[in-house]
C-alpha cells in the first residue's frame, strides 16, 4: 500500500526492455492509455496483493487511483492529492513461471555451504489479467460527455526454447503479449498484438550480447477513426512495425544497442509513406 504504478506489478516484463519502440518497451499501449493504467514516472495511491498458492502459480489484484490528468507531470510530483472527481481502477492477474525439461545442475558453493544440485529448465512466464474502471470520467470520440466505465484483458507469454546449457542464460526465447479492450467510444485501438524473439549468446565470442527481433501490430477504433476522417486526413485502420536490434553487452552494467526498424502504415491513414528508422541506445546500470 502507497504511492506506486500500476506497471511495477502487473503486466510487464524485462523482455519488453529488450526494445526501443514504445509500442513494445514498456507496457503495451493500448492496455496503458485506454484505462489511465498508471505507468513510470506517473505514481499514484494504491494497494496490491500478491498471493503465491505454489511457487509456479501467483494471484496478483490491485486498486489504483486514476484521474483525467494522470500523465500529466503538474499533477504528479509531491502533489499526493485525493480530488472529488477522482476514481479507482481495478486489476487482477493470474501468473505461471514453469520450467520444462529440467536436469541436475551443480551450483557453486557460496563459501558457506556446500555446492549442491538443482534442478533447472527452460524457463517461461504466462499470464492472463484484466482491469475494471466505474469512474465516470472517460473521454469519448465524437462526444463532449464523459463515458462511465472502462474493461479489457490482457495476456502475455514468453518462453525459452533452447538452452545451450541447463540453467544458462544463452539461448533462444520467444514471446507474445496482447491487449483488449474493446469500448469503441474510448478506445484508441481496442486490439494490439506483439511478437517477437530473442537469442542470447548468438556469436560464439559473445556470449552476453542478445539479437532481438519484434512485431507490433494495431487495429484503430471505429468511433476514433470516423473522427480522425471528419477532419480530412483519411480513415485510420492498422499500424505495424518491425524492430531489428543487436545489444552489446560491454560489461555486466554496460550495453549499446544499435536498432532499426520499419514502420508500416504510419498513422494508420495509409496518407504516410511507409519509414525506416535507425537508432541506437546506451545504457548503463548503477
């Protein structure tokens, strides 16, 4: 109980940090804008429960609040207020951490007990949540009333599917997450959709580097379609991008990651040529 996100605890992942395109890196984005699902740096009053029934199962749920200017930096801060028009969003997540196919692994003594065997696979992460919203407080497309409620799911699935060695980080994983949310009248883009891989130790001299590949793909609301198309600018349908990456791991707290991807159908409109985009991000780990 406090003042935190709803992303330090539901629905994300290190993978997504892999990425540079924020339709990815992060959380995915329809899930964070369609409901004001608070996000980094953009703390709010909440409380969250953690239930482990087994060390592979958890039950997470949690109540945040949520206002209109939640991603605004004047509300956020040191100003700590509750405001009358204020609501609660509330989320609950089911989690599965397995790993398949495990094998005795020796783990090296920490100089106070003895080394000894464990049992290690390949590991994966699943979950499945949704949120809920009564606040009255949801801007709609077309209207200048506010919408009352807000709801949709989310699902998320990575695993490693090979590994040089029982219990090495060397290898290659693959992921899947998507969101939905399916109110027109609110929803930028009720269904998005990512995919993606990643290989760690590809090159046999670098074994801490990771080769990233990823798909985003986005479908455009209905209701905020036929407003972006009263406006003269086309009809917004789908949005895709492709990201290629390759992180050089220099130290254990020091990488550089050159990134290129290719935007498909910017804006949705089909008006904007499709882009490339080169970049790059350094980064380093105290």
């Amino acid at each position: 109980m406090g003042r935190f996100t709803a992303s330090d605890d539901f629905n994300t992942s290190p993978i997504y940090g892999l990425y540079m395109n924020n339709g990815i890196d992060g959380n995915i984005p329809n899930v964070l804008f369609e409901t004001q699902f608070s996000a980094y740096p953009f703390a709010t009053w909440a409380e969250r429960l953690r239930y482990h029934p087994t060390p592979e199962f958890n039950l997470q749920f949690g109540v945040f609040q949520t206002w209109d200017r939640i991603f605004q930096r004047s509300t956020n801060g040191l100003d700590w207020g509750i405001r009358g028009g204020d609501g609660v969003m509330m989320l609950a997540q089911i989690g599965w951490t397995p790993e398949f196919f495990k094998k005795s692994v020796r783990v090296a003594s920490d100089g106070k007990s003895a080394a000894t065997p464990q049992m290690k696979g390949l590991p994966g992460h699943y979950w499945i949540g949704g949120s809920y919203s009564p606040w009255k407080g949801y801007a709609q497309f077309g209207s200048t009333e506010k919408a009352s409620g807000s709801y949709g799911f989310y699902l998320h699935a990575d695993q490693m599917l090979y590994q040089v060695a029982p219990g090495c980080e060397q290898g290659f994983t693959l992921f899947f997450d998507t969101g939905y949310y399916p109110q027109d009248n609110i929803s930028i883009m009720p269904w998005q959709f990512n995919v993606g891989a990643f290989y760690t130790g590809l090159l046999p001299s670098r074994t801490n580097d990771k080769t990233i590949a990823g798909l985003i793909y986005g479908e455009f609301g209905g209701d905020y379609a036929s407003t972006i198309q009263a406006s003269g600018i086309g009809r917004p349908e789908h949005e895709a991008v492709l990201e290629f990456g390759y992180r050089i791991q220099f130290t254990k707290f020091a990488y550089l990651q050159p990134d290129l991807q290719y935007v498909s159908h910017p804006s949705g409109t089909g008006r904007i040529p499709d882009a490339v985009v080169v970049g790059a991000q350094l980064g380093l780990s105290f």
